[in-house]
C-alpha cells in the first residue's frame, strides 16, 4: 500500500502499524484518498459548475468509482489471490478516464488523479516492473480513450496527451525507487533495532549480575559521576548509609552523614570525606573513620578509585567502604594483652638483673672460681635481651613514643652503645668499628637515641653470623645530626627492604636461618626517629650487608 494510504490512516486516526492491518482494510484505505479528492471536485464542481453533472460519461465515471470502492471494500481480498486487488487501481484508470473526458471543456486537470492509482501500483509490493508498465500504460489508454471510440485518428491525436502516461511512469518508477530506498533504510534501521534490543538485554542482564554480586559481598559500594551525586550502590552500602544518616533527612548528602575521625568524636571535616576525596580527582587508599552515631559506630576502611572518559577526563568515582570494626577490636585487645603481659613480666625481670648484679659483685669481691661467674654473665646478658624485648612490646603496644629530650652528646651514646654490645660481637666473630668524633652535641631524648643504636647495633651483629664488620659513623650536616650503622652481613632483597620498617616482619633468609627475633626493633626505631622530627633510611645488597642512616634535628627546638 502507499504512504498516501498510510497518511490517510493517520488522518482516520487509525493508531496500529498499517501493515499489521487486514488486506481488506488495507485496500480501502489506499482507496479512500482518490475517493476523498474526487468527492471534494464534486463538491466544488456542485457549486461553480454545476452543468457537469449533466455530462453521462463524468456521472459513469463516479458510477464507476462507486462500484469499485463498494468492491473494494466488500471483497474479501486475503481470501483469493494476493495480487488480485491490482484490479481496483485498474479499474480505477477507468472510472478517472471517464471523469476525465466527461467533464472536458468543463474542468480541467482532472487528469492528474491518475497519481493516486499509480502511486497505489509503485507502492505496491507485487511487482515493481509490472507496476511501470501499467502506469504507464493505464494513463496511456485514458488519454487515448477518446480517439479509440470516436473512430480513426492522426499520429499527432495521439503524440499530443502522452505527457500524461510518461509523466506517470516517471513518478510510478520515482514512487519504487523511493519504496526501495525506504524499504533498505527500514531494513536497516529494524536490524539495527534488533541489534540495540539485544545489546539492551545483555546489557540488562550484566547489570543483574553485577548488581547480584555486589549485593553478594559485604562491602559497601558507592558509584558517583562527575558532580559526586550517587549513581549507584550495593545493599550493603545502603545499609551503611541509612546507620549514618540522622533522622529526619530526606534527601541526604555526605556532609550529613555522621563521620568521625579515628578518635570517634570529631566529625570528619567535608574536604576530607570519602566522596569529596574521590571529587579531586585522585585515588585514595586505607582512609580509616568511624560510621554512625557515638555509642553504635563501625570502624570503616575507605578506599577510592577515579574512573575516566577516553579523553582522560573525569568520569566519577568508585568508593568501597569495608567494615573492621572486629579488626579494629581485635587490634586493641592484643595490644591490651601485649602492654599487660609486657608490664607483669618487666618487673620480675628488673628484680632478676638486680640479684644477678649483686650475685656477679659478690663472685668478684670473693675471687670465685669455676663456671659459675660465667653462668651468671650468660644469665644477665639474656635477662637484658629479654628486658629490652619487653620494653619492644611495650612501645609498639602504646603505638606512641614519649620523649624526654635534653641536651646531650651523641658521641657519647654511641660508645656506649659500642661497649654494650662488644660481647655479643666478641662471641660472633664481628668487629666493631668507632668511626665517630670526640663530640657530637644535640638535643634529643639520650634513653631513646640509646635505643635505636642498640637496635640496630644488635641486628647488624646478629645478621653477620659469619663475622664481618660494622661500622658506626657519626657527623654534623648543617643543623642534623647523622649517624649510620654499616654491616658487611648478609643483607636483604629489594622487597625485603620495602617492608624492613613494618612491625613484626622478618626477611625469608632470617627465617631460614633461625636466627631469634620477633620484628619489632625497625619498626620502633623509625617512631622513635620521626618522633624527634628526623628519619631513618636503610640501604641493603643481598649477601653483601646493610647499612641503617639515622638523620635527626641538632639543635633545640623552639619554645623548649
């Protein structure tokens, strides 16, 4: 049918898609434009020209269009043969001849109605080349209606009106063109459609699946765009959102959450808030906070992961919010039982090296002989690493480092130090060198710089169990202190020494070694440096030794 007929259906106010229709209803309503003009010429005609009603062939040529609509209508044509409706725009070509060549001399240009039956014949789906030759046929024999009845007729009778046939097959192979053309673009567009409607329900049906498997985990999960409003969340974020939010909120927004920092009472300032973080555009990692109101919170660890268009522009955000509240509770008991148990065992301990002092004193004074002297050195010296293993645990239970700073001189400290650990080295076949000054002053806390050189004096002796050297270094730069412990040892790998400040780590080698230890020493000399305000580096060679540099603030600090 043609996109006239489907105007027409519009025009009904006809809402189904015109092929979805019955043939029969089809057929009328491609029928019913022809119908519709050739009533509105009659009714015009009724008006200004009214002698043409008296022409016999113009009323048998509305005769014959009445006849062939009332069968175009009452034909039951998806019963018969399918092109069998060609007829009605055939018989159409006729019943226009008739109005034609009736109403001459009377109205003109009536002549131009052969579009609809040809348009009806080009839009057709039948035959394409058929439809072109009736159209131009079918006007051809309207034109010459007139000299075949009237008897015999000149060449120039009938070149005269072929305008008429061969403008209508212009517009008949115009109109298949055009329904070709529509027909390939509908084709492509209803393959397109096909492709858009599965892509559409892979796409639903991965977001089913991402939306089960994160409504799987137990980690909350925030999705933002660009303008950090929330695009998408898992049950559990929501879950965690509705215990931060306070009551009465509507529609809320971060800034109404209730986040507090690690000590659960000062509310996260909004510039460092999880979502505000991920807005500047960069990714964050391990951003500890409590979630909720004060008495119910959950400790959270937060994490973000900027998301980018192809452009490399901001796109949004990613933040995972997991719980440790059980972590966190299970952290400070441990180090509640470490402080406790670390406490209960240093004063026997300090009891132990007072007698075994006294018990030393006295073998000297008594000139004692034998192996009992020696047995109670052996029994002091381990009562000192013992002690000094329980002063570790203390300050990594207490996770801070109190400082008693005064003036001092590292030097001093140093040769200490030297003298302290010379029987350790003695018995491991290590030298110790002094590569220090006479003086070196400062002002610092003498009882922890003492720690960290024995620290690291220690571990430098015990990690040379083929003997070698270490050297202590010490010097001014400017207003920093610095001093160094170098081992010829058996050093550590790249990925050791990334770790070689963490609390409890100990390398692969040492391990396989069995050399004693619990990991603690590094950890505690890095807090007790930053907490002077200084450093502490580490430069390692596996199999060829280490070498520790402290680097702390010389002179005193303002206000003290």
């Amino acid at each position: 049918m043609s996109r006239l007929s489907q105007s027409t259906l519009k025009f009904f106010g006809i809402s189904s898609q015109f092929h979805e229709l019955p043939l029969r209803y089809r057929t009328a309503i491609s029928q019913a434009p022809l119908v519709i003009v050739v009533g509105l010429i009659c009714a015009v005609a009724a008006w200004q020209l009214p002698e043409v009603f008296d022409r016999q062939e113009f009323i048998a040529g509305l005769v014959t269009l009445g006849v062939v609509t009332i069968v175009c209508i009452a034909v039951p044509w998806n019963r018969i043969w399918y092109p069998s409706y060609w007829i009605i725009p055939l018989l159409d070509f006729v019943a226009i001849a008739q109005l034609q060549h009736g109403s001459s001399g009377i109205l003109n240009g009536l002549s131009l109605l052969h579009v609809f039956p040809v348009f009806w014949l080009s839009w057709s789906r039948v035959s394409p080349v058929a439809a072109r030759y009736l159209s131009f046929f079918g006007p051809l024999l309207s034109v010459w209606h007139p000299f075949i009845t009237s008897g015999p007729v000149s060449g120039a009778d009938l070149t005269a009106p072929l305008l008429v046939p061969l403008v209508s097959l212009g517009v008949a192979i115009t109109v298949s063109v055009l329904r070709e053309d529509i027909r390939s673009q509908r084709e492509t567009l209803e393959n397109k459609d096909r492709l858009l409607e599965a892509a559409l329900a892979e796409s639903k049906r991965q977001s089913r699946q991402l939306d089960g498997v994160l409504n799987a985990i137990n980690v909350g999960v925030l999705l933002v765009d660009e303008d950090g409003i929330p695009r998408h969340m898992n049950r559990r974020q929501r879950m965690l959102q509705d215990r931060a939010l306070p009551a009465g909120i509507v529609h809320p927004h971060e800034r109404d959450l209730l986040l507090y920092n690690l000590d659960g009472t000062t509310p996260v300032p909004f510039e460092q808030r999880p979502v505000a973080r991920a807005l500047r555009g960069t990714d964050f990692t391990d951003v500890q906070l409590w979630l909720g109101p004060p008495g119910s919170q959950m400790a959270m660890n937060t994490s973000g992961a900027v998301l980018r268009n192809d452009d490399g522009s901001f796109n949004g955000a990613v933040i995972v919010f997991s719980d440790v509240t059980a972590m966190v509770g299970a952290l400070a008991a441990k180090d509640e039982f470490v402080a406790s148990v670390s406490h209960e065992l240093r004063t026997p301990l300090t009891s132990i090296m007072g007698y075994l002092d006294l018990a030393l004193d006295e073998a000297e004074e008594t000139q004692l002989q034998g192996s009992i002297p020696g047995s109670l050195r052996v029994a002091l010296r381990n009562s000192e690493r013992l002690l000094r293993l329980v002063s570790d645990l203390l300050t990594a239970a207490s996770g801070t480092v109190q400082l008693e700073s005064r003036p001092m001189c590292l030097a001093d400290i140093i040769r200490n130090s030297l003298r302290t650990a010379e029987g350790r080295a003695r018995e491991a076949g290590v030298v110790l060198v002094n590569n220090v000054p006479a003086e070196l002053p400062m002002f610092a806390d003498p009882h922890r710089i003492a720690q960290v050189l024995d620290n690291l004096l220690s571990n430098a002796v015990k990690y040379s169990p083929d003997g070698g050297t270490v050297t202590v270094s010490a010097w001014r730069e400017a207003d920093r202190a610095v001093f160094r412990v170098a081992d010829t040892g058996m050093g550590m790998s790249a990925e050791d020494v990334d770790d070689v400040f963490e609390k409890f780590f100990r390398t692969g080698t040492v391990r396989k070694a069995g050399i004693p230890g619990v990991g603690l020493g590094m950890a505690i000399s890095r807090d007790i440096a930053e907490a002077h305000g200084g450093s502490i580096r580490v430069e390692s060679s596996l199999g060829r030794g280490t070498s520790f540099t402290v680097e702390l603030p010389a002179g005193v600090p303002a206000g003290v």
